[in-house]
C-alpha cells in the first residue's frame, strides 16, 4: 500500500506539471494508472487479514460501496474545479494530498482481526 499510494501520489503529482509538455502528462498518467491499478488487487489480499473470514463479506461490501460514491463524484468535482479555476491543477494536488494523508494511516492497520489476536494471546 506505501508503494501504491506514493506512486500514485507521484503521478498525480506529475500531472500538475502541464505546462511541460505532453511528454509529462503522459508520464503522470501512466504512473497513476499504475500505481493506481496495484491498489485494486492489494485492497483483495488486506481485506481478509484487517477484518477477519467472518467480517470479510460486509467489510469488501461496504468498500465496494464506498469506492464507487468516490467514483462517481470525480468527473463532477474535476469540472467543478475546472469551472472555478480554469485548471485541472487543484484537483490533482488534492488527490496527492489524500494518497500522502492515506500513507500514514496505513502502518496503522491491524493486520490480525481482533478475534484471531485475542485467541493467539
């Protein structure tokens, strides 16, 4: 996840960078795409290991919800952006941002559910 939200971070960060050229862009796109793309799979194999064989249904249900809200508020919130301020700039600086605030909450996850360490204890 360090690896995944950092590149994307990086490529969003790329993508501030217009005004150099379309050789950037698409540096910045590429990255994203595939620093973005390594969060679907890692999302698959934590899920089990933060919230348990029982709670894995649910918690992969109420992430699946949650992701497709944030999708679907994104081409919105990008025109917004775009209306207001006559660039896509903000938009990507604010993704970095969420992606570099996600980092420090992931060595905060709990890689054992708490029925599994009470048992081990």
């Amino acid at each position: 996840m360090l690896c995944a939200l950092g590149g994307f971070a990086a490529g969003m960060a790329c993508m501030t960078q217009a005004h150099a050229g379309y050789e950037v862009i698409a540096l910045g796109v590429a990255v994203t795409g595939l620093f973005g793309g390594m969060m679907v799979p890692a999302e698959s194999y934590l899920a089990p290991r933060i919230f348990g064989q029982r709670g894995v249904g649910r918690a992969m249900g109420l992430l699946s919800g949650a992701i497709l809200l944030a999708m679907l508020a994104t081409p919105p919130l990008y025109g917004l952006i775009y209306d207001l301020t006559g660039s896509y700039t903000g938009m990507f600086w604010a993704f970095a941002g969420i992606a570099l605030l996600a980092l420090l909450w992931v060595p905060m996850l709990r890689l054992h559910p708490r029925q599994m360490a009470r048992e081990a204890a």
